[in-house]
C-alpha cells in the first residue's frame, strides 16, 4: 500500500481508506473499470495527504473490527470537513455514523450471505435502478441512530438504516457490500457514487496511463541507463514495452535461457522484442549452468532454490558485464514488472485473511548487492489493466493473453530429476498441448493448460513391439488468481486428439492421463 499519494493528477481520482476488508482490492477493481483511477491508503492516511493527493471521492473499506472495540481502525476527523464526497461500506459506514455523532450497535443476528435491499429514496446513489435489489451481506454491527443530516435511503429485513445518505454533504453508507460479484448491480451503485456524486470523469483510460508513465520514467531515469529482466510473461513484457516507448536505446533487457523453458521461447521472445520492437535485448544462454546444478536432483523445494539462486547470480553477472562493455551512461535502474497486487498490503488487524503481508515474488530474486536503484512503472496496475496497456503500445494478443508460468520453468513439471532428454520430450509434449488449446479455442478460457512428465514407466504396445516408456500428465485449470483452482472439464475430443498426438508425436511417451484434482488440496503445478 502506498503511503505517499501522488501529487494532484491529471485524471479523475478517487481515494480508498482501507480498514482491512479483504474486498477493499476489489473496490479498487470495480472503480477501475468505470474507467476512474483509484488508490487504496492505509485508514489513518491525513485529511491534507488527501487534499494533496487530488482525489474527488473518498471511500470508506470495509473491515473485520468493531467500530467501539479498543484499537479500532479510525481516519482523521478533518477528513469529514474536506468537502469531499464519502462512502462508507460496511464498518466504514459504521465508523461514519459513529465518528458524526450516530450509535452503533452489536445486533443480535449477524446478517451474512444474501438478502434484499428495499430502495426508499432513490436519490443520486441508486439513480436507475430498481426498487429491490439483491445484496450481499457480511457484518455483525449495524447502525441504530442516524447522525444529524442523515436520512435512511434503504432497508433490509434485519435494518432500517441499511443505506443512509447526507445528501448535502455527500456522505452515503451501505451496510451491505455492492463490491462484490453476489451483488450483481453492486458496481452501478459504485458509478452512481462516481460519476454521479464526486461528478469524476471516466478518464482512466490505457492511453492515458501510457503518457504519464512515460513521463514519471523519463523523469526518474534521466540520462542513465536501465536493466530489465526479461522472462516473456506478459508483467515483464509490458514493463520493456513501456520503458522502450519512454526511454528507447537507455533501456537493454536480459532475458536468461535457463533450459528450462518452453520450447522455442527465446527464439520468440528474440524475434518480438529484438527484431519487432528493435528493442536492447541480451540473450543469455545459462541452460548447461542450471542443469548442471540440477543433476540428480528430485527435491522440488531443492530445486526452486537452486535455480532461483542461480537466476540472480547469472543476472547479476550479465549486468555487471553489460556495465563494463557499454561506454557512456551507467546502469542505475533495475526495471521490474510489479504489478499492484505485489504491492499492497493490508493493514494488519487481527482476524482479517488478507493481512498476511503479500510475498513481493518480482523482488524476490533482486540483485541486491548491485545498488539498483527500482524503476516499477506496471505498480499502480492490475493484470488485466497491464493487458489493456500491453495491447495499446502494440505487444501482440500471444504474449499479452499468455498463460502464467512458473519462475523455475520446466524442471517443477518434470518430476524426479531433470535431464536434456526429459526436458525435450516435455517441451515436445508442452507444445502439443498449447498447439491444440489454442487451436481448439479453449486456451483464453482456462487459468492454465500444460504437461507434466511424471517418474513413471509403463507398459505399452506400439506396432508389434512391446515398449516400456514414459507416462505424461495433462493438467488444465480453471482460477481467478491462482489461490484456488478447479479443473477444467475439457471436451473429451480435445482430449483425445492431446493424447494421440502426444503419444504419437513425442518420442519417449507411450502413456497419457488426465489430471482430475481441484486447488485445495491439489496445488495447481505438481511440484
Ligand atoms: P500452485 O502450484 O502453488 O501455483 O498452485 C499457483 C500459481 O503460481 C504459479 N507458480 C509460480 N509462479 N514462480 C512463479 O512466478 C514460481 O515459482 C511459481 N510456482 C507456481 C503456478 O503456475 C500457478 O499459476
């Protein structure tokens, strides 16, 4: 979470007090796609840091706290006096009510799950919608005594107060959660308090984001030069699309072949970014390196560390040179494709899920000792802004829809030890399966589709012969971010085309199975 707001920007803005809601990501999301920028602050961020900031509206998070209870999350009182427009949802509503002069109580029943909100007055909040709407609810406390000003605009079954307004100084609360996807017109209510209360322009366009990322990089960066490490994900291959459009020939990027990759890749990534963007890029060949110091190993934690140690020495190295062969300017950024998921954290209140400090995985494998200085200009994003910017400066469909993969590549969906030869038949088998999920069209509907070569031999038939061969394993999920999973129910024709043409095609492989397992408690990569 960033402590500092920008200073006043050029577009529409809107600033979201975080109580420690695990939704309050998802407020963010839904007030991005009315095309305003939004910015999640931590509770106690100051009423001038907010003036500073420039935002038009201030929303309130919701929270797992009880608004009386002692260490309860609470905002600067000045902020009620900015003239600013707020909505409060859930315990911000309550903190709202409590902090101008209305009661809160514990109720009796805890309303959790879905019930139905009687509109009462429509007003500017639910200018056209219906009169009854489906709601999602999660709280214990509700609001008992209006603060002066207010007016009850909603009810529900258990609460006469469940939507309040102060219409004159634009204060709403709801008590229930129109963020969520279980209130289906949960985000009109969110762009009525946008457009129409805080009067925001639906500015926050990809364009937009492109020039004042381009002009802050140039600003930071100056004359000097920039490292990026290329991995041909869509995070990294935004970020180089972006520093190339911003500072050209300062920008040189690393991409590191660890031999683990998929077949391919850099010949790929060398064709789009080098000859394509006609970007700096350096291809570096550490595929003898990384199988080295992973010969005979079958530890799958062993193997991560390994080749993720490895990564930052051969960077490091590759830097370093780069450093000494270039005259001129010197590298003094390290550009990295930080998305804003890696870079917020919640606030850390007790019993809150999503207070768990996120493990910052881009930074993870930072060359520390190189006195780098960060450039992140992918930070404020979220994925599927980062796909919409990608696009827009020309990367094609391929890479900015691509599939995650994983940082150790291959070697965790090659179980057992990792040798050229098994390398080779999964990358043959890989290639198969994305061949046939693009072809087929179900490659942009899954989460992920890909092969594991399992330490397994059996038997098989093959012409007269008998063999005795490998066995490979298809997984294909289904996910919104990876936490959880579910396989995907793959027509069985498409399976037996992958499995036919993997048997067929790829030499080594006499046995084909489909994984069934779900995330809990499968993982989704099998190592
Ligand atoms: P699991 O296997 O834990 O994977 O269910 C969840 C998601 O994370 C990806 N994954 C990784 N991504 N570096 C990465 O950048 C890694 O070391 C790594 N391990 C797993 C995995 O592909 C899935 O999308």
């Amino acid at each position: 979470m960033s402590r500092r707001t920008a200073d006043a920007p050029l577009t529409s803005k809107i600033a979201i007090l975080d109580f420690g809601s695990q939704y309050t990501q998802v407020i963010a999301r839904r007030i991005r796609e009315c095309r305003v920028y939004s910015e999640i602050l931590p509770h106690d961020t100051t009423a001038e840091e907010i003036r500073r900031g420039g935002a038009q509206g201030i929303i309130f998070s919701g929270g797992p706290a009880s608004v009386y209870a002692k260490g309860a999350p609470r905002v600067d009182r000045d902020i009620y006096k900015l003239g600013l427009p707020i909505l409060g949802i859930c315990y911000g509503m309550q903190l709202l009510a409590r902090d101008l002069g209305g009661a809160v109580e514990s109720s009796k029943r805890r309303e959790f799950g879905p019930g139905k909100l009687s509109v009462t007055r429509a007003g500017r909040l639910f200018a056209g919608l219906p009169r009854k709407l489906e709601v999602w609810n999660s709280h214990g406390d509700k609001v008992t005594k209006l603060p002066r000003g207010f007016v009850a605009i909603g009810t529900t079954e258990n609460s006469q107060a469940a939507a309040v307004a102060d219409m004159k100084r634009g204060f709403y609360g709801l008590q229930f959660h129109p963020e969520v996807s279980h209130t289906p017109r949960g985000s009109e209510i969110i762009e009525n308090f946008l457009l129409g209360v805080c009067r925001c322009r639906p500015d926050w366009t990809p364009g937009v984001f492109i020039e004042r990322a381009c002009e802050e990089i140039r600003a930071q960066v100056g004359e000097d030069r920039v490292v990026l490490g290329l991995s041909g994900g869509v995070d990294s291959s935004v970020a180089a699309a972006l520093l190339h459009k911003a500072i050209g020939k300062q920008l040189t990027c690393i991409f590191v072949d660890n031999g683990l990759l998929r077949a391919g890749e850099r010949e790929w990534v060398r064709e789009i970014f080098g000859r394509h963007f006609h970007m700096d890029v350096r291809i570096i060949d550490a595929s003898a390196k990384f199988l080295g110091l992973l010969r005979g190993v079958t530890d799958p934690e062993r193997k991560r560390k390994i080749i993720g140690n490895e990564f930052v020495r051969v960077f490091e190295r590759a830097a370093k040179s780069l450093a000494r062969e270039r005259k001129g300017r010197p590298y003094k950024f390290l550009a990295q494709g930080t998305l804003y998921p890696d870079v917020i954290e919640s606030v850390p209140i007790a019993g809150n899920p999503a207070s768990l400090i996120k493990s910052h995985h881009n930074v993870g494998g930072l060359p520390k000792r190189m006195k780098l200085k960060l450039v992140e200009p992918l930070r404020q994003l979220f994925k599927d802004e980062v796909r919409e910017v990608g696009l827009q400066l020309g990367l094609p469909r391929e890479i900015v829809h691509r599939q995650p993969f994983p940082g150790p590549g291959l070697a965790v969906r090659i179980l057992g030890a990792v040798t050229r030869e098994r390398v080779r038949v999964l990358q043959e088998a890989d290639a198969i399966v994305q061949d046939e999920m693009v072809s087929s069209g179900w490659y942009g509907r899954v989460w992920q589709s890909f092969a594991v070569l399992l330490p397994v031999r059996s038997v098989g038939v093959m012409g007269d012969e008998r063999t005795f061969e490998n066995t490979v394993a298809l997984r294909a999920v289904e996910s919104r971010d990876g936490m959880t999973a579910d396989w995907v129910r793959l027509p069985y024709d498409l399976l037996a085309r992958l499995s036919g043409r993997i048997i067929n095609e790829v030499r080594g492989v006499n046995r084909v199975c489909y994984d069934i397992s779900s995330k809990p408690p499968a993982t989704i990569e099998w190592e």
